[in-house]
C-alpha cells in the first residue's frame, strides 16, 4: 500500500514537472514558482557580481536602490490585506531588474561603473 502512495505521489510531480503541457491551475502555479525561483536565484548572483565591481559608496547607493525596488516589487504584486503574492508579477518583475542589473555589469565592464544610473 505504501509503495503505491509513492508510486502516485511520483506520477503526480511528473505531470507537475511537465511544464510544457501544464494540466491545471495547480501545475501552472508549480511551474511559474520553479521560474521565478530560478530568476530570484540569478537576480541575488547578479547582485553580489554588480556589487563587487563598486567602490564603498556606489554600494551603498546600490543597496539603497535594491530595498526600495524590493518594496516597490512587494506593493505591486502583492495583496497584504488579504495576504496573497501575485507569481506571475514578482516573476515579472524580477525579471526587469535583472535586466537592469545586468546592464550595470555590462557598463562597468566597458566604461565604467556610473554612480547617478544606480540610484533608479
């Protein structure tokens, strides 16, 4: 009995995992989490990279812009009154600021790391 419990707990993850043919609501919830999961994995590698071609002050303008991207991200895809997350927003959205902070990496790289473009 409990080898068949497994046996379906196993099929279900496979079809959870089949992200191309999502089935339901509930795949598709499972699928854009593992996305965003991946994103918010990279935006935290992109971060630290960016941080470590600045000087003492260009950090602290960098965290500064981050916190208030993260609250800005928060007001806009969430509802805290009724205390639900929006996925396919913070998705979204984090995939814009790695946009963005890979574009710093990039200009740090060519000309340089400029001070006024990281306070956006």
């Amino acid at each position: 009995m409990l080898l068949g419990v497994f046996m379906l707990m196993g099929s279900n993850m496979a079809f959870a995992d089949n992200c191309e043919n999502a089935r339901n609501a509930y795949d598709d919830i499972y699928c854009t989490n593992k996305i965003f999961a991946s994103a918010d994995a990279e935006l935290n590698k992109n971060y630290k990279l960016l941080q470590g071609k600045l000087n003492t002050s260009q950090k602290s303008i960098l965290k500064k812009s981050q916190l208030a991207w993260i609250r800005e991200r928060d007001a806009q895809c969430s509802d805290n009154e009724e205390r639900r997350v929006f996925v396919n927003c913070n998705l979204e959205q984090t995939q814009e600021r790695n946009a963005w902070l890979i574009e710093r990496i990039r200009e740090c790289n060519t000309v340089g790391c400029k001070t006024n473009v990281l306070r956006n």
